[in-house]
C-alpha cells in the first residue's frame, strides 16, 4: 500500500493529503519511461562504440588470430621461397650441368599462373588486400614447384640414358696413337696459310700421311658425307645427339655413307688432301648446338691430365692453320 503525502497548507496553517491529478500522474510516468529509454540508448552507444558487444569481441578476436594466421603463413611461404630457389639454383648450375642440358630460361620459371580477374572474388573486403597477396604467392609458389618438377623428371630422364649420352660424346682423337705435337693446328685464331691473314680456326688440324686412318670419336649417325674440290673438301658429318656434331674434313676416301650407325672408335674414312689444304692432314671440328667448341676438351679418354696441359701449351703459340 503506498504512503500518502501531505503537504503543510500555510492558509489553514495545517499538513493536508497530496493529491495529484491523474493527468500529472499520466505526464510523469511518460516522462519517466522516456528519461530512462534515452538513458539506456546512450549506455548502449557508448559500450557499442569504446568496448563493443560480446559478439563483436568475439569477431574481433577471430580476425586477429585469422592475421596472425596469414603472417605465420607468409613466413612459411618465404621459408619455401628460399628452399625452391636452392633446388632452381642447383638443377640449373649441378644437375644440368652434370647432363650438359641447357638451364630453364628464368621467363619458363616465372611464366604466369592466372588471369587478371583470378582474385575479384577475394576483394571488396577489409583485409582484402592481405588475402589476394598470400593468394597470390601461393600460386606464384605452385607455378614455380610444377616447372621444377617437370625439370626433376625431365634430368631423371637423362640420367637413365646416361650411359648412352656418354658413348655418344665425343672423347677420343679421330686418329688413333697420335703424339700430342703432330697436331699441327689448334683451335682459335690463326694464320692462314693461303691468305696470310688472321683468321679464326674453328677447328684442330692432326698431321699425316695420306691413307691415315681416321675413327669415329663418339657413337652417331653419319648425316653427311659431301665430295668437293674447295673448301673442306671431302668430310664427313657425324651427328651424335645431345646437341653434338663432329666433322672430319680433308679425306682422302670414305668407309661409311650418310645414314650408317657408328660407334666410337670405328673407321669412317682415310686422311687426305682435298679441298683448301696444303698438305695432308685432318681437320677436326667438335660443334656444340651448331656453334665450333675447342675440340681438346674432348680427348678426355685418350690423353693424360699432363698431355691436357701440354696441349693447352701448345695451343697458346701462335701457329699457321694447314686449309
């Protein structure tokens, strides 16, 4: 039961009940409800703003963690990064170089992984930024790992047929016993003995008497045996595979025609005196991916490292060419 109120009345000079009107009563309890709804609305707003709802500090929790996920992740990225361009550096300068395979050009390594719209479905966010970046260097990571795993099969490949690249490179002088200075021309740029000018010699020139024999010095197919009064004169091509060629020019007669097999150490044909020559003798060229290389690195299984360097000797003095 509520308490009733008096008030003191100064004209009677007594304490009277207090009576309100029910519209006062009415005006209160509305202006009481409205006080206390803007209250509430305020204490909503500020805990919104400055400390946020439960769900919100949930959320907010997750994307912190989910960032401190992707950083994590981009470490590991970079950790693979450093790893994968090890493996490049050593399939290119070891491996390859192992099976004398030209390295992959860096366009084939870095070639590209996905159109220009490949990441619309990731933007519009507000970390959009860091997720199409990790994206990004996923599958900039994914290309690189596919072309190095093409290369790895492709070296395996190679490594099986080891035993045949190996016969078929030529290794040995194309004239059997021969002494280191019956060489009488090495590569490189020499005299030349019509002219008497400098020219380069893309080739080795071996000395001797006509009817030498001369041999194969890899296994290979014979690809062209050419007759002709100038130039090389009568030669012979060898095409062995793997990007090598040899050419034996200047002979007298052949022992093979264009398409035989050949193996090393077989005769192919006689030294003579045809073409641009001035005496009898041989000019031997190793070609390498249609481009002359200095044949003395491929005596390898005829002379010793003390010959090698005899030879490399000789080749510095100034010589004149023999065609």
């Amino acid at each position: 039961m509520a308490r009733k109120k008096y008030i003191f009345n100064p004209q009677t000079l007594e304490y009277e009940e207090y009576k309100t009107s029910r519209k006062k009563k009415f005006w209160s309890v509305v202006l009481y409800l409205l006080s206390t709804s803007v209250t509430a609305f305020v204490i909503v707003i500020l805990i919104q703003n400055f400390f946020g709802s439960p769900t919100e500090r949930m959320q907010s929790r997750e994307i912190e963690y989910l960032k401190l996920q992707y950083d994590i992740m981009n470490d590991k990225i970079d950790n693979l990064d450093l790893l994968l361009a090890e493996l490049e550096d050593r399939d290119d300068n070891i491996y390859r170089m192992i099976f004398e395979a030209e390295p992959i050009p860096s366009s084939v390594r870095k070639a590209g992984y996905g159109g220009s719209n490949r990441y619309m479905v990731l933007d519009g966010y507000v970390n959009s930024d860091m997720v199409i970046n990790t994206a990004k260097r996923i599958d900039v990571l994914s290309s690189q790992l596919y072309v190095q795993s093409k290369s790895f099969d492709e070296i395996y490949d190679m490594a099986k047929n080891k035993s045949e690249m190996l016969s078929c490179i030529p290794a040995i002088m194309p004239v059997k016993g021969t002494d280191i200075y019956r060489i009488s021309s090495h590569y490189g740029h020499r005299t030349d003995p019509f002219y008497k000018v400098t020219k380069f010699h893309g080739g080795i020139d071996f000395s001797g008497p006509v009817g030498t024999c001369i041999y194969a010095t890899g296994d290979g197919v014979v690809s062209k045996v050419e007759k002709n009064k100038s130039g090389y004169g009568n030669n012979i091509i060898i095409d062995h595979g793997y990007g090598y060629k040899t050419r034996y020019a200047h002979l007298h007669s052949f022992s093979v025609k264009k398409g035989d097999k050949v193996k090393r150490g077989q005769e192919i044909g006689k030294m003579g005196n045809t073409g641009k020559s001035t005496a009898p003798h041989l000019h031997y060229e190793v070609i390498k991916n249609n481009k002359a290389i200095n044949p003395i690195n491929f005596f390898y299984n005829d002379i010793t490292p003390e010959e090698y360097d005899k030879i490399l000797e000789l080749s510095q003095h100034p010589s004149q060419t023999m065609d």
